[in-house]
C-alpha cells in the first residue's frame, strides 16, 4: 500500500507575505502628533464697548509690515532681538501693579529689570499689541508670536527657579500629569499670574 | 562505532518557524498605530512654519481643524489663501457652520474644551487667518492652535 502520509505545507514564505504586509505598514505610518502655538481669542466685546483707556508705557508695539519687516516701539527691528527687547519691557516694573479684586497688587519684587519710567508699571500691566499688516506672511506673524511667547517663558522659567528650584517646564509637565495636586497647582498659577500672557492682535491694516 | 558515527552528518538547519510569528508581531503593531487620513487635501500639504513654543493637542476628537494654501485645483487661483474645511475648499463665511457643525458631533460638556487647529501655510498672508479668526470669535471658538513644527530653540 502506498504510503498515505499528508505532506507537510510549505509555511516557508509565510515570513515574506507578512514582511511584504509589514513593509507596508511601515512606509504608510504617519506618527504625527499634531502640534502648534496655542492662542486664546478674546471674546466678542459688546457693541457699546469702551476700551480702558491704557497707559502709553504700558503698551510694547510691534508692527509687521507687508514686507515682513518689524517695527517695535517706533523703532526698525530684526526679528532675533525681539525677545530681548520684549523682555526688557515685561520685566521692567516701573510702577505699582493693577488692582485686581479690589487688591493691589503692589509694585513687582519679582522683576530684575531697569525700573525705567518710560517702560511697563508691571508685568500684569505690560501689554504686547501685535499689529501686521493683511498682506503680511503667515509665517513671519508666527515666527513674532514665538518669540514673545519665547520672552514669556523666559522669565517664567527664571521666577519658577527662584522660587521653587525647578524649571517652570517641569513644574507645567508635573502638574499635567498630576492634576489633582493642589500644590502644584498653586505654584503653576501662581508663576502664571506673576507673568500673564497678554498678548493681543489688533486689527491688520490693509490697503 | 559506525552506529553512532552517523548520527554527525551535516550541520542542522537554523530552525526558522519562528520567524513568522515574530514579523507577525511588528506587523499587527503597525497596523493598530496606524492613522490614515480622514481627509483628503484638496490644498498642497501646508508647508509649517517652525516655532519653539509649541504644544501637542491633546484630544483628537475634540480637534476641528481648518487647512489654509494654495489650491492643488488650478481653477482657484495660484494664491496661498484658500481655506479647506472638510473636503472642500470654502471661504470664511463658512467657517462659523463648519464649526457648529463639529460641536454637534460631541457631547455639551466638551464643548468648551474643543479646539480650533489652523494649518496653514507659511506663505498665507494675515488677513486670511484674521477673517478665520473674526469668524471664530463670532461662534465662540476661542481657542486655536497655530499648527506648527517643533524646533528646538537656539
């Protein structure tokens, strides 16, 4: 009788299918996480809105003109110096800060700046007005965004070292992964409103 | 002595019938991380400016995202200011429905917590992204993302 043995199934290509399938996989995946500069608008005012009336040395200028050119405090700029020119004037602490809450907040013994009258009262006070024009490049807008943003963290991260020996970074990174932290917490909040980001956009000039 | 003798013939072949099961493992990895597109572009792939101060969205679900460039469709002109939302190119004035639209698709208590992400591209003018954001201001879109790649700061 002839022998009835199954013959075995060549599984030997098997790895070369699931290689083809794996290379596949490989090339098409995309581990992307989408990233980018966060903003909070301000809400709609109302239609019988009446700005504050704000002092002149409270306000940093910057205008981006349609040739993607800088003017900070009537002044022509390059766009590698705005950070430090944006944090001499956030730091500088003149003057006494706002009152919020019906309690002032004092003049800011945090700041290392020039104490100058002609600059900001206070960091709660100092307010960044970007203005740009329509025709102004998208990427030059961000790129001026990034740096005040940049100034913003710098001396963030200088207070957070003083006060609590450890870059305001990690102390963002802790207190995300522990929110219910009510230390944490306090401290986040605390280095945030030492230096409130206030950075607004006015309306872009066309024409 | 010639019985054991030919037991020693040959080197024995490296057993391979693991292989599979190993290149099967990577292979289902890749397959679960992997996100293909929901949309399809209908503007070339926005050329990101670079920033140092960028965050990582978090919640994808929550993310609407609004795509600004150059139409790949000759038929809309050659500049870097179309806006894309979903799978079609429309104008600002849309921009309001397209974000009503994305609320309903969550629940009420996440709507305050959803973003707006804007891509666009580098050579987008201002005015553009302005309207955008005018619009978003009207439905109480407050917080947006400038999408953006990372570099590390010098």
């Amino acid at each position: 009788m002839a022998r009835r043995d199954t013959p075995e199934i060549n599984a030997g290509s098997m790895a070369d299918i699931a290689f083809l399938l794996l290379i596949f996989f490989l090339v098409t995946t995309t581990m992307n996480v989408d990233s980018g500069v966060s903003k909070k608008l301000s809400e709609k005012p109302p239609p019988d809105y009446v700005p504050p009336v704000i002092k002149e040395k409270n306000i940093f200028e910057v205008n981006i003109n349609r040739n993607n050119e800088l003017l900070v405090e009537g002044e022509r700029m390059e766009v590698k110096d705005l950070k430090e020119a944006a944090i001499k004037f956030i730091d500088n602490g003149g003057g006494e800060g706002k009152v919020e809450n019906g309690v002032a907040t004092g003049p800011c013994n945090y700041c290392k700046g020039e104490k100058s009258e002609k600059s900001s009262d206070h960091p709660n006070k100092a307010i960044i007005s970007v203005q740009s024009d329509r025709l102004t490049e998208y990427g030059t807008y961000l790129t001026v965004q990034n740096e005040l943003l940049r100034a913003y963290s710098v001396l963030r991260n200088r207070l957070s070292l003083e006060r609590y020996k450890i870059p305001f970074v990690e102390l963002e990174e802790a207190y995300k992964d522990d929110r219910d932290n009510a230390d944490l917490k306090r401290k986040v909040e605390d280095i945030k409103t030492s230096y409130p980001q206030i950075i607004s956009d006015a309306e872009p000039t066309s024409n | 002595m010639s019985k054991f003798r030919k037991k020693k013939k040959g080197v024995p072949a490296v057993n391979t019938a693991a292989l599979p099961d190993i290149v099967f493992m990577l292979l289902f990895f890749f397959m679960v991380t992997t996100t293909m597109r929901e949309t399809d572009l209908k503007i070339e792939n926005p050329r990101l400016p670079s920033a140092t101060e960028v965050k990582k969205l978090e919640h994808k679900s929550l993310v609407s995202t609004i795509y600004v460039g150059k139409a790949k469709d000759s038929k809309y002109g050659s500049s870097f200011n179309r806006i894309q939302l979903n799978d079609k190119i429309a104008t600002a004035d849309q921009v309001p429905a397209f974000i009503i639209n994305a609320r309903s698709k969550v629940s009420e208590a996440e709507v305050p917590f959803m973003t707006t992400s804007i891509k666009a591209d580098k050579e987008s003018s201002v005015g553009t992204i302005t309207d955008i954001r005018l619009k978003l201001r009207d439905v109480n879109a407050l917080k947006i993302s400038y999408s953006a790649s990372k570099t590390s700061s010098n």
